[in-house]
C-alpha cells in the first residue's frame, strides 16, 4: 500500500521523494505511543542554552556498566541491561530494574557532547551546530553593485 495512517490521516507517500525513513520514524513513533512501550523509562528533554539541550533519562538502579549509549545514522540509542542480582531473594520488588532501549531521531546538526550519570538520571548533553554556509543570512539588495533595469 502506498498510503501511510498517521493518526487517522492517509499520506499518499508516493508525493514524497526521499522521506521514507520520516515516514518509518512517524510510523514507528505512532505504534509504540498507542502500545505503551515509549514509557520507560522517564525522560525529559530541557533547553540549557540557545543552541543547548539536555535528555535526561530517569535510570534509578542502573549502573554506568548497564548503560550504553550510541550515535549512528541520526539516531540517539540509550540502552539499559541490568545485571542479574545473583543471590538476591526480595520480599518485594518495587524499583524497576528491567531492560530497555530508546532512542531519539536527531538531527544533522545536532552534535552529542556526552553523558554523565548522577543520583539515577542519566543526562546526554548536546547542541545544535549549523554549518555557516547552512545559516540564514540576509541578502541586500543591489549589493551586486549593478542594477539591471529590464523595463527601461
């Protein structure tokens, strides 16, 4: 089928040239939202500067050695494994400690400038970098130096 539903609405993709992988993200995003799977675990994503963010990822429990966090083809991944606990019998277990991977589609400009994790948030640190030939600049008008008049 050539036509995408995205939240009831179909997109004809043969329209778009090149956006597959938009459409497979929006598609992708949509799925997990309506299943539940893009809860955990918790993040929030905050403005520092302005060409400044932060995610910051509640991981209460994980370790920096259950953690991995990748940059590849514009997607962001943080994954978390835990350890087993060996030798551990609870009497209850409320802290959840289970595995997950979740990841953000990020931009060509965007640069990751790392990670720390402190008191159980993992934070990933990064900004916006446009290349200066990418910037909006404004043109002035006339500054060719000549004015061509074609209705003279």
């Amino acid at each position: 089928m050539t036509k995408s539903a995205i939240k009831g609405m179909h997109v004809p993709r043969s329209l778009f040239l090149g956006f597959e992988h938009l459409f497979d993200d929006l598609e992708r995003i949509h799925g997990a939202g309506r299943s539940g799977t893009d809860n955990y675990p918790p993040h929030n994503i905050v403005k520092t500067g302005t060409e400044t963010f932060a995610i910051e990822l509640a991981v209460a429990g994980f370790s920096m050695s259950e953690l991995d966090v990748t940059v590849s083809d514009g997607i962001l991944a943080v994954k978390g494994d835990p350890l087993d606990s060996i030798g551990r019998e609870y009497i209850h277990k409320g802290i959840s400690s289970r595995k997950f991977e979740k990841s953000f589609r990020i931009s060509e400009f965007v640069v990751i400038d790392g990670a720390d994790l402190k008191d159980g948030m993992l934070v990933v640190n990064s900004r916006v970098e446009v290349p200066e030939e990418r910037r909006s600049r404004k043109i002035e008008i006339g500054s060719t130096g000549t004015s061509v008049r074609p209705y003279a």
